[in-house]
C-alpha cells in the first residue's frame, strides 16, 4: 500500500517554515536539502525536517496539507512542538 506524507521544514527553530506533501520523504527532503528544487526552499534555505505524518489516501494527505497552510503561525509551532520540542532536524531518522 502507497504511503503518503505532509511535511514540514523550517530554516531554523520558529524560523521560516515550509509545508508540503509526497509519495517518498526521504527521496523529498534530500531534493530540498540539497537545493536540488527550484523555489521556496531553495530561496529561504529551508532545509530542516522538523514534522511529518503519514497517509494512506492522497486525497487525505493534500486536505490535510491545504488545512495545515491555513493556520495561523502559533498552532503550526503548536503541532511541531507536541512531538519535536527542540525543532531537531529528522531526516537522518526517516533515512536510518
């Protein structure tokens, strides 16, 4: 079964902030960490995976993703907090 992913990245703790949504996370946030898309994240140097959550409907994922864009500044710092307090970068455990 396909999984998809809504991410977010942030250029530092409570700095600027990216969110987007994949079919492969790893394969993702290495493109953006390493400049490889052109836009946002290359611009802002927003290259840390500070949160993600899984789907297994593309259809939930972007809803979730459009939803999540919406919010206001303090719930997105909300929600990274509640699993990742110090804003650590996660990719080195999404890729083992």
């Amino acid at each position: 079964m396909k999984q998809y992913y809504v991410y977010i990245l942030a250029s530092k703790k409570n700095g600027t902030l990216y969110i987007g949504v994949t079919n492969n996370l790893p394969k993702r946030v290495y493109e953006h960490k390493n400049n490889l898309i052109e836009g946002f994240t290359r611009k802002y140097n927003v290259h840390n995976l500070v949160y993600y959550e899984s789907y297994s409907d593309i259809y939930a994922a972007i809803t979730r993703k459009k939803a999540i864009k919406k919010w206001k500044r303090a719930w997105k710092t909300e929600l990274i907090e509640k699993s990742n307090p110090l804003w650590k970068d996660l990719y080195c455990d999404i890729v083992g």
